[in-house]
C-alpha cells in the first residue's frame, strides 16, 4: 500500500512537470529545447544534492535548518583557501568542505541526540552561529571571482557529454543515495527510527545514533555543495544561498517524503527538487510576476501536506480494520 502511494505521488509529479513543460512551450518552444533543459537541471543540482541530505533526515522525524548556512560556511572556506594557497588541488578543497559540512552536521546531531534537543531548535541556533562565523572569518568582506583561480571556478561548470560537472556530481550523488536507501543496513535503519522509533529500538536500532549519521550525511552534502555554488557563482559572501534551506524542505515535502518521518523515496526528492527547478526557471520566461511563483509554489507545499495527511489517515484506517478483523 505505502509502495503504491510513493508510486502515485511520483507519477503524479512526473506529470505535474510535463504538463508545466508543454504549457510553457507553447508560450516559448526554446525552453524544451535539450540545451536549455540541460541548463535548468544545472540550475536546479545544488537543490538536488542539499534535498537528499534534508530527505535523509526528515526520514528520521527530524529536520535540518542550518544547511544552507552550513553550505556558506564551507563555500567560504573553499573560497578562501583558494585565495590563499592558489596551487592547492580542487580534489584536496572539495575534500576539506565535505569534512567540514560533515563536522558541521555532526555538532547539529550530537545536540540532538546526547542532549535530546528539537532537531528545530538545534538546527535554527546553529544556522545563525555558522552565519556569524562566516562573518567572523571573513570580516564580512566578499571574496570575488577576480580572486579566485581559473581551476577553482572552472570544475564544477566544465562539461562532460553535454552535461557540466555539477550536473554529473548531482546524478552520481542520487545515485548513491538510492543504493544506500534500499540496499544497506543505514538506509534500511532510517526508515526503521522513523517509521517507528520505538519498535526500531527493541529490534536493537539506536535511534539517537542514525539520527546523528542522518545530519552528518545532510552536513556533508551542504559542504560539497557549497564549494560547488561558489565555484559555479564566482562568489563567496556572508548571505550566500539566503532562505535556501526553505527550498530545500520544500523541495522534499512537495516529493512525497513525509514530516512525520519514515515515507518517502529519492525519486521523490529529486522530482520535488526538479519540480521546484522548471518553476523557478520557466515563469520568469513567459514573464509572470515573482510573486506568482512563490504562490505556486507555496500551493504545491500545501497540497502535497495534504495528500501526505490524507495517505497517513489511510493508512492509520487499514491497520484499525486490521486490529478488528484479528480478534
């Protein structure tokens, strides 16, 4: 039944973004020109990568706020290091974000899991702490593309087979996440704490202790994306990827994954990430307000919350019926 409804939820989704493709096509055919959507799945890679880390988490019954702060903390780490040691190689600077995200999710976990704080809680004071030490470390000074090197800025955007880079670490990161979702212990863990943590703690699960991995994973892909955007952008700032993290949770409300934690797929999340993408894009190509866009895409949040609560209802119905038939 639950197999069913992410199935549905994601055909749904598919079509939603076909018929958004077709209707603005006949507005403006060269949006569904290859190039171009070669182009907007670009644009929409770094709300992919950040979505799997915050779908990781949320599968748990919890949530992380401080990604897009822990995504400019790093990028303006990355920056500048660059600045700083020119001759540095690109593998050894995505390496050293991705530790520091990790480090950074780490912090968020060990608050909620030894001292038991809201996941909200945790993750909006440290979402202001890593906004300040961005400006600590920085002087609230810009570090500008004449600044960074040629090689720094030019991996993430250099293309493979008519794709970027950025685009192809985005595809490899989906697929490692839908391997480890449905193919090892982890992932099966994950939906165990947050389908039912404590049914998940009798079957010898710490609950506490794959909360704390799902946060490092969401940490350390707001690390490698934040040397991405930077890279991608020629910039590093204080405000960098400002109300950032609000896509993201949306993002992956929109795909199906589920508030209250264990439903939910990586499919989901990337269609949702995806979904959020062609909007963003396509709207202001056929000249509709700014606001409109947020309005779409603030209905898309509600009516995928309700569909979330009505297949909870559901499913809450069929197990009652099944208790009464039992007896």
């Amino acid at each position: 039944m639950l197999r069913r409804l992410l199935l549905l939820r994601e055909t749904i989704l598919i079509g939603a973004i076909l018929l958004l493709l077709a209707l603005i096509a006949t507005r403006f055919p060269g949006f569904i020109a290859p190039r171009n959507l070669a182009g907007v799945f670009n644009d929409t890679a770094p709300l992919i990568i950040l979505a799997l880390g915050q779908m990781v988490v949320i599968l748990t019954r919890c949530i992380d706020l401080s990604v897009a702060a822990n995504l400019a903390l790093c990028g303006m780490v990355a920056a500048m290091l660059n600045v700083a040691m020119p001759g540095l190689p690109i593998p050894v600077i995505i390496a050293l974000v991705i530790a520091l995200g990790a480090v950074l999710g780490a912090i968020n976990g060990l608050l909620v899991w030894k001292l038991a704080i809201p996941p909200i809680v945790v993750t909006l004071g440290t979402m202001t702490i890593f906004r300040g030490i961005i400006f600590l470390i920085s002087d609230g000074k810009w570090v500008n593309a004449h600044e960074m090197g040629a090689a720094f800025t030019g991996f993430p955007r250099a293309e493979v087979l008519g794709l970027s880079v950025l685009s192809w670490i985005a595809l490899l990161a989906v697929a490692v996440f839908a391997i480890m979702m449905s193919r090892t212990p982890l992932g099966r863990s994950i939906f165990a704490v947050g389908g039912n943590p404590h049914a998940a703690v009798y079957t010898g699960i710490n609950v506490g202790r794959v909360q704390f991995l799902a946060f490092v994973l969401s940490g350390a892909l707001a690390g490698l994306t934040g040397y991405l955007w930077v890279a991608r952008y020629a910039v590093a700032y204080v405000d960098i990827a400002g109300g950032f993290e609000l896509e993201v949770v949306a993002a992956c409300v929109i795909g199906g994954i589920s508030i209250a934690g264990g439903v939910g797929s990586v499919g989901g999340a990337v269609l949702g990430a995806v979904f959020l993408g062609v909007v963003k894009n396509a709207l202001p190509v056929i000249n509709v307000s700014p606001f409109w866009q947020l309005a779409i895409s603030g209905s898309a949040i509600l009516i995928a919350v309700a569909f979330n609560a009505r297949a909870g209802r559901t499913k809450g119905r069929i197990i009652l019926k099944s208790a009464e038939a039992t007896p």
